[in-house]
C-alpha cells in the first residue's frame, strides 16, 4: 500500500503584492524513516452513537488485520527550493533494490 501526504506550502498573508496575498510556508517536518504508524489515528466513533445494526468491531481501531496495515515506510519526498514568485523542484527516492536514496533534481 502507499500513502501520499501533501503538506500546506503557502500561508494567506494581507499582503497584496507580487506574491498575491501568500508567503511560503518554511515550517520543517519531522518524520520516521521506517514504521509511521498511524494506528492512533484512525477514526474510532462513539459505541453510544452507533446504530444498533452497526457492528461497534467494524469500527474500531482494533480491528485492523495487523498492526502492519497502519506502518508505513517512506520512499520518496518532493520538496520546493526558492520562494512563492519561483523556485525549482527536488525529489529524494529510496532505491527497494539497494535500499540507498538517490536525489533527482533537473537543474
């Protein structure tokens, strides 16, 4: 399975200049190599709100097949060099071969 996260890059900001109104957002991520595990934050409804023909098992975090179904590994980041009026793309990828992470960049 693959999982793709896009992450807000622009900020509305009052100004209205060249930039329209936004500013590029800097703030650094921080994320696991190996093993994300979004378990926790899977939707879990409240067994009072259920209907009594829902099945409480069918929604519970515990009822994924493993733990395995919620871990996740990255393989690749797509990253923005440069500002809001320009910039250049940059992406990293892990090789499954070799395991080694190679950057692609066309500049």
């Amino acid at each position: 399975e693959v999982m793709c996260f896009h992450l807000k890059r622009f900020n509305k900001t009052n100004y209205s200049g060249w930039g329209l109104g936004s500013q590029k957002n800097s703030t650094l991520i921080s994320y696991p190599l190996k093993g994300l595990d979004l378990k926790p934050y899977l939707y879990k409804p409240d067994p009072s709100l259920l209907n009594s023909d829902d099945d409480e098992r069918n929604y519970s975090n515990d009822s994924c097949a493993s733990t395995s179904s919620t871990l996740y590994d990255l393989f690749a980041v797509v990253r923005h060099i440069g500002g809001i009026n320009g910039g250049h793309y940059i992406s990293n990828c892990k090789n499954p071969v070799n395991e080694e992470w190679y950057e692609f960049d066309d500049e």
